[in-house]
C-alpha cells in the first residue's frame, strides 16, 4: 500500500501513509511539523488545542481538534507515554480506558453522552486506516445530521483520493497559490477554500 505513495523527506513510508489520511491542511501541516521534529502529535508537549481535561492511570482525555464530521461529541483518550499503535494494547490500557470513561459519564451526563461509540485502532496503519501513529482511542457521538463512518480499511477510490490530496497540500506547502492547481485538483480538497486561502496568507509573513 505504501508502495506508490508520495515520498517526503525524514518521514518513514508509515508517517506519509497516516498523512495521506488527514483532511484538512491545518491539520496535514501540524502533523508533518511534528513528524519532521520527531515529537509525536500525541506526546508532550501537546499541541495547544489539545487541552487534557482529564488524566487517569497514565492515559488522558481531550476534546479532539478535528472532529470527525457529522459528530457532536468528540473526544480523544491517548496514552501519556508513547506506545506506538503497532504495539498491542495491556490489559492496563483498557482499565485506563474504561476509568476515563466512568468519568465521562459523569461530567457529560446521560443527556450528551446518549449513545455513539468507542473506537481503538491497533497494529499497522495499512489495516487500520489511522492517522495517527500513538495509541489511542475515541469516544465519538453523532449529531444525527449526517452519515457518521469510521472505517478500519478504506476503498481503493478513497485511498487513491487521500494520495492525490497529500499531494495537493504537499504543492501549496512547497508555495504554489490556489490559483495555480487544476479544477481537479481543487476538488481534492475537502475544506473552504476562503479559509484555505487566509491560512496559506498566513504562512506567507
């Protein structure tokens, strides 16, 4: 899978696998920086939008950045330390994991926390569809306006899509203007691109 996949410097195939996932530019350039420097994006420092509201038995808990589209509650409960997702989760984890949750109940309530679920990928990103190379998990609830996935292997369109983005968000990190992608291109992008646009102003300074 990894084969055909654009090549980035100082990344391993994994890391570029795992990118070629990421919707969002902001969030494609937050997590290559971190690759780039060797901090994982689950390891301190956290970055500043990750704000840890709850930490038990060497896992915490944050309110994911990123949502997953078509979610109303989406949180991230990760290992402190770093435990790469190929390595199998303890026993130990899933207490940490079930405790976090006990207290989520508690501070969300039965009214928030209504129903959705718990996800935890484990092993080599090429059969999990991760994006994030740090073990974790996620308690995702829906907000019933839009189809809510969360796939463990993605199809072949969609990989074949996620290349082509990495791609695109590789050109305009390189400097290349909106302008100047294709039609196509642009369709490769999942955002607003107004947004898009003040975001790569930004970088320019």
């Amino acid at each position: 899978m990894t084969s055909d996949i654009l090549k980035i410097d100082g990344l391993t195939p994994h890391q570029v696998l795992a990118l070629s996932r990421v919707r969002g530019f902001k969030q494609y350039l937050n997590m290559l920086e971190r690759y780039q420097s060797g901090i994982c994006v689950f390891c301190d420092p956290l970055g500043p939008k990750n704000r840890v509201i709850r930490e038990i038995a060497g896992w915490r808990m944050w309110e994911n950045p990123f949502p997953s589209p078509g979610s109303a509650i989406h949180l991230v409960l990760a290992s402190v330390r770093h435990i790469s997702t190929e390595t199998l989760p303890s026993a130990k984890d899933f207490v940490a994991i079930g405790e976090l949750f006990e207290w989520t109940k508690l501070q969300y309530g039965k009214e928030q926390l209504i129903g959705g679920g718990v996800l935890m990928r484990f092993g080599s990103p090429e059969y999990n569809a991760g994006t994030v190379l740090h073990l974790h998990a996620n308690i995702i609830i829906p907000n019933l306006e839009s189809e809510l996935r969360l796939p463990l292997v993605k199809d072949l369109e969609s990989t074949s899509r996620g290349y082509k983005r990495l791609a695109v968000f590789e050109k305009l990190r390189m400097g290349v203007h909106l302008d100047n992608l294709s039609s196509e291109e642009l369709l490769f992008l999942e955002e607003d691109l107004e947004e898009l646009q003040k975001e790569l102003k930004k970088r320019a300074l």
